[in-house]
C-alpha cells in the first residue's frame, strides 16, 4: 500500500537541504530499501530490477544510524506529522529486517502512537484538510493496523489501533493496488483485541464454535481470482495460509480439536490441508513475486 508517491519523494528531496525530517525521512526509507532481503539495487541487462537473497544492508545500516541519530534534534513527539510516523514505520521495517526485534516493537509502537496523536484513529479527523493529505492519512492509517496484527501474532505483543475509520475511498485510490490491500485489511479485521488477548494468554474465554466461526471467514475471505498484482497475490494467499494455521494453532492450545469432528479445521490434521493449499497456490506465481517481500514472507511460510 503505497504511502508515498513520487510527486512526494520529489517534494521532500527538494526540502532536505532546509528540513531534518525531511533527510530522516529518505534516509529511513533508503534504508528500508537497502535492507530488506529480496531487493536488489543492481539491474539485470534487461533494465528490470534483479532479485538476490540481499541487498546491501551494511549500507543500510548506516543509513538507519544516521536518521535516528538527527532525529534526537528534533521535537517530534511534541510536534508529529505524517512525515514523522512514516519514518517510524521504515525504522521498524529496518529493524525487523535485521531482527532486532526489541528495536523494531519500539519503532513501530512509536509508528502508531504518533498516528493516534495525531488522531488518525478519528474519523472526525478527515472531516478538514485537503483530500489527498487524508487519503495518505488513511493509507499510512490502515498499513500500521495490519502491521502491528501480523507482528502481534508474530511476537504476541499487544494491540493498541482498531477499525475505527473508513478504509481509503475507492475513487481516490489507484485501483490495481487498493484492491489488494482492501483483501488484506479484511483478512487481519478478525484478529482483535479478543483473539490477541486469548493469543497471548491474558484472558481464557475461548470457544470451538468462535474458532470454527474465524475459519471458516478466513477461507472464504479471498476470491479465487485475485485482481491484483502477482507480489500482491503472493502476499495475500501465503497470509491467508499464515494466519489459518496462528487460528489452528490457538485451537489446540485451549484443546477445542478433535479427531473425529466433522469440520476439518478442528482437527489435528488440518495443517496438512493448510500446507497442500499453500504449495498449490504459491506454485501459480513466481519465484520473484514471492522473494520481493523478504524476511516478512518467509517468517509466514516457515511458520505453516
């Protein structure tokens, strides 16, 4: 889901002699870019861009250093902007990158308390101010509540945004990218503070019927054709797949499986069911269309 453009990248290039969070903002995200596995800075002799198991995050690494090291002259928690809490964001996906996890979770619990400050959470928010700027608001909004569910799940740590605004107007949105992440958005809406708190063991009212009830929404939550880009489809069905399996998981955890019950995903063996359907969708796309979403990715597919 895009949250910048390149109208906006040229914008803030222009700005980085005279604004800090200007150059904090393109050297997080140059860093992102650098070093994040599966994106590769060269070029094939084809003039498309190449895939390797790296990029070059040595590089990347320094460029992290250094927008954290001129952010600390700026006030930005007294005084966020949108600027701010997308820095925060490619400083958690820096950091998630080079599994330094305690560092990611405070980047992105920064990322979405810099949102709240901002009220994106509000929907009274959007009522003024120009309707690009909001669009962006919205975007940035809806990509940190998917992203602090998917690491959630991932590192069981708690919640703090929920579905309390509109999702980005179709009309406003590039249609071949919006599509997608409306799927992806609906596919991590279940996961609340109810199945996290059960995920994480602070709380213990936990039924088969709601269980059974998440997965069968999870396996009707896509379309078997998906109007999308092939990374995007990529992301989809392997998070589909992912987040099938975390349901399963927390099934047998609170012991609501069975091996005689007529539903499959409240068996012992549904993974086995999980894992053919993963193999046969991913065998559809592409080796690249996989690869290009890096360590995020694969910590999904090794986890089904």
């Amino acid at each position: 889901m895009p949250i910048l453009d390149l109208k906006q990248i040229k914008m803030t290039m222009a700005e980085v002699n005279q604004s800090i969070e200007a150059y904090c903002l393109l050297c997080s995200l140059a860093a992102f870019v650098m070093i994040q596995p599966g994106i590769d800075q060269k070029h094939a002799s084809n003039g498309t861009c190449s895939v390797s198991p790296t990029a070059n995050p040595a590089l990347g690494v320094s460029l992290m250093e250094e927008a954290v090291r001129l952010r600390k002259l700026l006030d930005y928690v007294e005084s966020p902007s949108i600027t701010t809490v997308i820095t925060s964001f490619f400083l958690f996906g820096c950091s998630f990158g080079l599994n330094k996890q305690n560092t990611a979770w405070i980047h992105l619990r920064e990322a979405t308390a810099l949102a709240q400050l901002l009220g994106m959470q509000d929907e009274g928010t959007y009522m003024a101010g120009e309707s690009i700027e909001n669009s962006i608001r919205r975007r940035l909004f809806w990509l940190l509540f998917v992203t602090e569910r998917a690491y959630a799940l991932q590192k069981h740590k708690p919640l703090t945004l929920h579905a309390t605004i509109e999702l980005p107007f179709l009309d406003l949105e590039p249609r071949d990218t919006i599509t997608g992440f409306y799927h992806l958005v609906n596919l991590y809406r279940p996961f609340d503070d109810t199945f996290v708190g059960l995920w994480n063991k602070s709380r213990s009212d936990c039924s088969a019927f709601w269980l059974a009830q998440l997965q069968r929404q999870l396996s009707e939550a896509l379309p078997i054709y998906l109007n999308t880009s092939e990374s995007q489809a990529a992301d989809l069905r392997t998070s589909q797949q992912w987040l099938r399996t975390m349901v399963w998981q927390l099934s047998i955890a609170n012991g609501c499986l069975s091996s005689s019950s007529p539903d499959a995903a409240m068996t012992f063996t549904y993974p086995i069911e999980i894992a053919k359907d993963l193999v046969a969708l991913t065998g559809q796309l592409s080796q690249q269309s996989m690869e290009i979403h890096g360590v995020g990715l694969v910590s999904e597919t090794t986890s089904i």
